[in-house]
C-alpha cells in the first residue's frame, strides 16, 4: 500500500464526524481498495460476541446483529485468530452462516481476517465478500491483509481520540493518539493522516509531528496539515531548542500560554499571522 491509497483512507478520518462514522466510512474504503462488492467490521464485545458496527452491505444492521462465540466463519475467525480466504462457492463451506433478513445469494468468495490491537489482541473482524471467483495468490492476500492492518490502526486511532475527546484534558487525548500511532507500522504515513484528525477532532488550528534524528540531535517536521507554506517548510529544531526540542529533552508535557510572547518560541511572526496564541507539545514515545 503506498502513500496514494494511504491517503484515501486518510479522507475516511477527516470526513468522520463520530466512532460509528468512522466505521463506515472504513468499510467502504475497505470494499474500494480490495475491488469488492461489499465490506463488514464486526467489534469483540463481552468476550466472544461479536457485534456488527458497519456494513456496506446491510447498514441497518449495525448493532442489531450479533454473532455468539464460533458462529460462522467470523466466529471461527475471532476464535482461531487467523484469515480465512475463500477463492469460490464460498457459500457451500459447512461453516457459512447466513443472517437472517441480509441477502447473500451473490456471495462467490470471501475474505474474514482478525483485526488486532497493539497488544496483539483480536478486538474485531472485518468480512470482505465478492460476488464473483477471486484468485488469491499470495501477493493478492497480503495486499488484503495490509489494508485491514491500516484499518485497524486507523479505527483504534480515532477511537482513542474521541473518548479522550470526550474528557476535558485535551493532553491526556494527545497522550492517548501518539499511544496508538508509535506502535503502528506505517508510522510515518499515519502520523500523517492523524495530524489532520487530531486537529479537526480537538479543533486545533495547526497540529504537527517532528520525529528525532539521532545521529544530528534534530526534531524534523514530517507531518502537518498547516495550509501555510511557510509552516509546512519550517526547519529542524535542536534537542532542547524551543518548546518541543525541551519537551523532548526533558520527557514530559509542555503548555504555552500564549507563544507570541514566549521567548523559547520560534517563528513569532509566523504565529501572529496564522493566529496562534496557545500550544501543547506532547513527546512521542517509541517502546521497545
């Protein structure tokens, strides 16, 4: 999956205004990108129930159906913790279940993988069904397995943004993001996409990333979603430099009042014409 196809699940978090729009939103770049007629995630709850929250298929469902412990290839999927790829006939496998009231008579092949957390727990599945044979070589499933692999990432980040949105310490949601992106394995690509959901979830006038070169002791700018060109082109900064290279260097959470008349600041007149006043750097953390 390159850049491109990241971006397009990118616009999924953009456009999503809530946890369940967000859902759908990824189950239907999921059905795009993998050429398929129709996408579902199912989420874990209560042990081994899985509930569905977003179906192209059958929207009206979401909620509504829910899969008790190894029914159907999904149930077998959540349970064995392993993709299942079927290529035809995918309705004559004994452990096909139909749901009552969703129509599947078109149904040739499938695709049912796991979605894991960071702490590679199963947390959902995805189904992806065809109404037509599929050929799945071995580059075709890991294509299909990268794009549920994003999703995942993707869905546990917005997740994690919203409920610490929900709260009043706005810190402790960026605590919660950078949690969910630095054990991601698109790092770059994805802390890409989620400057623009940190921004739009929190209100944020300008989000950005710097990621440390160690070798030159620099924080570098490698995402942002400033329209400005001049903040987009902004230079490295030295480790105990400004605010962000301190929040580095001493490992801990900085507020700025107002930036204008921050000493440590650079770029004061770049913040008075964009507008900004208050800040927050939160260092990012890669464990292990």
């Amino acid at each position: 999956m390159d850049s491109n196809d990241l971006i397009q699940f990118a616009a999924c978090l953009t456009r999503a205004h809530s946890k369940e729009d967000c859902q759908h939103q990824i189950s239907h770049e999921l059905a795009r990108w993998n050429e398929a007629e129709s996408c579902d995630i199912f989420y874990r709850e209560g042990g081994d129930t899985l509930v569905l929250k977003a179906s192209t298929l059958a929207p009206e469902y979401r909620n509504r159906l829910k899969l008790g412990r190894g029914v159907g290839l999904v149930g077998l999927a959540l349970q064995q913790e392993l993709p299942t790829f079927i290529a035809k006939d995918a309705q004559l496998d004994p452990n096909f279940a139909k749901y009552p009231g969703i129509d599947h008579d078109n149904v040739e092949a499938l695709a049912i993988l796991p979605m894991f957390d960071e702490v590679s727990q199963v947390f959902g599945v995805v189904v992806v069904r065809w109404n037509r044979a599929q050929e799945f070589s071995e580059d075709r499933m890991n294509s299909i397995s990268e794009s549920i692999t994003v999703a995942s990432s993707l869905l546990r980040g917005f997740s994690a943004a919203y409920h610490a949105g929900a709260d009043t310490n706005r810190l402790g949601a960026l605590n919660e993001v950078s949690k969910t992106i630095t054990k991601s394995p698109y790092l770059e690509e994805i802390l890409q996409l989620l400057v623009h959901l940190t921004a739009q979830q929190f209100n944020y006038r300008v989000c950005t990333v710097r990621l440390l070169d160690e070798k030159r002791g620099e924080l570098v700018l490698r995402a942002t979603q400033a329209p400005a060109k001049a903040y987009q082109k902004k230079r490295a900064i030295a480790l105990g430099e400004s605010i962000a290279g301190r929040a580095i260097a001493e490992n801990r959470s900085i507020i700025v009042r107002d930036v204008r008349v921050e000493e440590d600041y650079i770029g004061h007149d770049l913040a008075v014409e964009q507008g900004l006043r208050s800040m927050i750097c939160v260092p990012l953390m890669v464990q292990g």
